[in-house]
C-alpha cells in the first residue's frame, strides 16, 4: 500500500502552485514529516503542530478523502 506521502508526491512541483502542491512541497522539505505513515492520526497530529500555511490542516483534510478514495 502506498503512504500518504507517496500519493502526495505526484502533486509536486506545479508550474503554478496550488495548495495541493504547495503542501506536497513542503512535505517534501519537511525532514521530520512521517513519510512512512497510513495513518490518519499521526499525520494530522504532525500537521497541527507544524502546518504550513493558514489552509494546510483544511488542504490535508481534503487530500485524505482523495488518498483514502484510491485505495
């Protein structure tokens, strides 16, 4: 099964960023993010101590749904 980090990844990079790809981004920098969870509480606990930008809990929340709805 692939991490929420891994499905994150493939929104990295946009020419013109969005949220998505601003949060894929700063995942990606984020030396302490939890690259290897599936879990929803230990991703979302890291995000409330560490979010990014004003949106990125809302961002995360949303990407979640997109994550758990390819599985």
């Amino acid at each position: 099964m692939r991490t929420f980090y891994q499905f994150m990844m493939t929104y990295r990079g946009k020419k013109h960023p969005d949220d998505e790809s601003r949060l894929a981004d700063w995942m990606f920098y984020e030396p302490d993010f939890p690259k290897h969870s599936t879990s929803y509480n230990e991703i979302s606990d890291y995000m409330e101590a560490y979010s990014p930008f004003p949106d990125a809990l809302r961002v995360f929340d949303e990407m979640w749904q997109v994550y758990e709805d390819k599985k």
